[in-house]
C-alpha cells in the first residue's frame, strides 16, 4: 500500500503540476491535489478499494471544470474590453462630426454611456458631461485671470509703494501737504464761508447719510487743494449723531485736526440773514453771478427719492434768500432731475469764485444729464428747429437711418 500511496504521489507532481502551470490555471485547484493525496496517505486501509478510483474521477472532473471557467474568463475580457474599444470609436466620430462630445471621458462615463437605453439618451449624457467640461474649463480660466490680476495689483502696490519710500516723493508729498494746510488756515481766517447745512438726518435712511459723507469728503478734499479755498462751515452739526459716526469712520483721528469750522449753531446764528443765500434746485430765483459778499448755503443732503421743496420750505421758514444755478439757462437739459451732488457744487462754486465763468463751471455737470451748451434762451430755441437738432447729438444718423426705412416702407405701399 505505501508504495502505491508513494506511486500516486510522483503522479501528481509530475503530471498534473506541470500541466496546470502551463494552462495558467488557478493556484487554488493545488490544495485540492495536496488535499487528494494526503487523504490517501493517511489511509489506514491495506486494500485498495473501488472508492479510490471514483475520488480520481471526480478530481478530474473538477480539474476539467477549472480550466472551462479559466477559459470563458480569458474569452468574457477580451470582449468587454473591444465594446469599450468601439464605445470609444463611436465617440470619435461624433467629436469629428460636430457633435458636442467632452474631450476626455472616464470608464466609468464610458460604461454609463453604453448602459443607454437609447440613441438620444446617450446624445443627452454626452451633452451634459461636455457641458460639465465645458463649466469646469470657465472656471479654471477665471481662477487664473483672477490670479493674474491679484498678482498684477501686487506688483502695482509694490511698485507704489517703492516710490512712496523714496526720499524725493516723500518731501513733495509732505510740502504740498504743508503748503495745503497753509492754505486752509488763511482761508478760517480770510477767505470766503461756505455753509453745509447739515439738519437733514432725519430727512434721509442711514445709507444715504453715509452717501452724504462721502460727498463732504469729497468736497472738503477739493477745497483743500484749490488755489483759494471756502472756509467751510457744518451748521446745526450734534454730536453722536449718523453724521459724525460717519465722518469719524472716515477721518478717525484727524477729524479733530480738520481745519473746518464745525459747531451744533445756526447758520442764521452765525452769520447775519442779509448776507445768506440758500442754493437749493427748487428756487424760482435763478443765480446770475458769483457774489463774493454773500454767503452760500448748500443742503447737505443725497435724496434717492428726490424729495422735492425739503431744503427750500426750510429757507423760507428762516426767512432767507434763495437761488438755484442757471442749468436752462447755459444747458440744454437731458432728462433727470437738476439736483447735483455736494461734490459737484463745491466744484462749480470754487470755478465760478476763480473764473467767473459759466461754462466752465457748469463743465462739472454730468453730461449725461445734458445735450449740448446754449448761447440762447431756451423759449428762443423751442421756436425753431435748432433745439431738435441739439437733442439729438449723437443719435442724429440713427433717427435718419429710421426715417429712411420708414419713408421707404411708406413708398412701397403708396405703390401698391
């Protein structure tokens, strides 16, 4: 028996071993050869019994079995791998059609796409993946751009910032600064008061303040670096009020060096009402020159909701004169209303105080708001033509080009 157990085992490692790492098959059919053998050698039997012969013959049919699975395995890969192939060709030539196809599609998008029911599904996956590409790439360009910009302003700031720590920039700026400051102090002391009437907070909401703010900061600017410069004056001005959290806000600690006059008094208070002139677009009064004996007033106020006659039933309850600025009169006038920003005024004033001359000072005027300048009254102009023509500025050959086509349509059907 033992030399039959022995005879059994050179079989097995020198037939079956050999064969089954030639065919590539499965390591895990060995153990069950080991198994097999070692179950015969542990055996106690002397004879050799007919069972012995059926355990062989069910080894070979599992061995048989082994490699049919091995070899539809081999035979199923091949397969999926040419339908994906083809899946991938069919993409080409919809790409080379003209067909919206994304540039690079995964395997997983690639069996989705098979998995289709139809024809137009597969058209609207393909869609949506190459609109989902294309979202990706917008973004991807934005996100540089943005860098590009973000680095560009660094080596803007950077370059600013080398020619703010040079000496010679540094002494300029601090001259003229001086020579600024100069220039407000004499004018506390000689120049021309230039009343802000800054009662209006309850008359606005809290982002029109602070619009307002920015207006006054701009003016005070302005008037900083003129040649000769208003000494400004903020009337009825309170404490912890919208206004002063504003301006503290934007001035922090030099609002206390500012050299303005700033006090929680009347205009009327302050200065007699013979001298006091409140500008104000509601007037029936218009302004005709500059009168450097006068002392004008300006409503410190940005109406969104251009609440008319708030400034003007204010003068005529202090009893005080009033006059707006001739915009009909050197303007021919646009659309929108005639209020101007606080900015602009201070502008216009410190021209018209320098020059005297209209037409440059009403220059400050957006132009939006006006067609052209007129050496004529305007009820002159509305008697004639002239004022359609200056209305129509730049539209001129569009209304022309209308006025053919319609003149043209007209002829067509008079012939008709």
């Amino acid at each position: 028996m033992q030399s039959a157990n022995m005879l059994l085992k050179k079989v097995v490692r020198s037939s079956v071993l050999p064969f089954a790492a030639q065919h590539g098959m499965k390591k895990d059919l060995f153990p069950l050869s080991r198994t097999l053998s070692l179950s015969l050698c542990l055996k106690q039997d002397n004879s050799c019994t007919p069972s012995e012969k059926t355990d062989l013959d069910a080894w070979k049919k599992v061995m048989k079995s082994g490699l049919q699975e091995e070899v539809s395995e081999t035979v199923s890969e091949p397969q999926e791998f040419s339908s994906l192939a083809a899946a991938r060709e069919t993409l080409e030539m919809w790409r080379l059609a003209g067909r919206s196809v994304p540039e690079k599609v995964s395997e997983e998008q690639l069996k989705a796409f098979m998995e289709c029911p139809s024809k137009s599904a597969k058209k609207k996956y393909l869609r949506f993946l190459y609109l989902k590409e294309l979202h990706k790439k917008n973004d991807r360009r934005k996100m540089e751009e943005k860098r590009e910009r973000r680095l560009e302003a660094q080596e803007q700031t950077s370059k600013t910032e080398e020619t703010n720590k040079s000496p010679f920039a540094c002494l300029w700026a601090s001259t003229m600064d001086k020579a600024y400051n100069w220039r407000a102090a004499q004018s506390m002391i000689f120049g021309q008061p230039l009343v802000f009437d800054m009662s209006f907070e309850n008359e606005m909401s809290v982002r029109e303040v602070a619009n307002t703010v920015k207006q006054l900061v701009l003016s005070e600017s302005c008037n900083r670096r003129s040649v000769d410069p208003f000494h400004i004056h903020f009337c009825n001005f309170k404490d912890n009020s919208l206004y002063h959290t504003e301006f503290l806000k934007h001035y922090r600690e030099a609002w206390g060096k500012l050299l303005i006059t700033v006090t929680d008094q009347c205009y009327t208070e302050v200065f007699p009402k013979d001298k006091l002139i409140y500008l104000t677009a509601d007037s029936p009064r218009v302004m005709k020159s500059f009168d450097h004996d006068k002392i004008y007033i300006v409503g410190s106020m940005v109406d969104k909701s251009i609440k008319t006659g708030v400034s003007l039933a204010r003068a005529k309850r202090l009893g005080l004169e009033t006059a707006a600025l001739p915009l009909e009169k050197y303007l021919l006038w646009n659309t929108g209303a005639k209020n101007l920003t606080l900015d602009q005024m201070m502008r216009i004033l410190l021209t018209l105080k320098d020059t005297d001359d209209w037409k440059k000072a009403l220059e400050f005027v957006p132009k939006r708001k006006y067609c052209g300048f007129v050496n004529k009254p305007i009820s002159e102009l509305k008697k004639t033509d002239l004022i359609n023509i200056l209305k129509l500025g730049k539209r001129q050959q569009e209304v022309q080009k209308g006025f053919a086509k319609n003149y043209s349509k007209k002829y067509k059907l008079n012939q008709k």
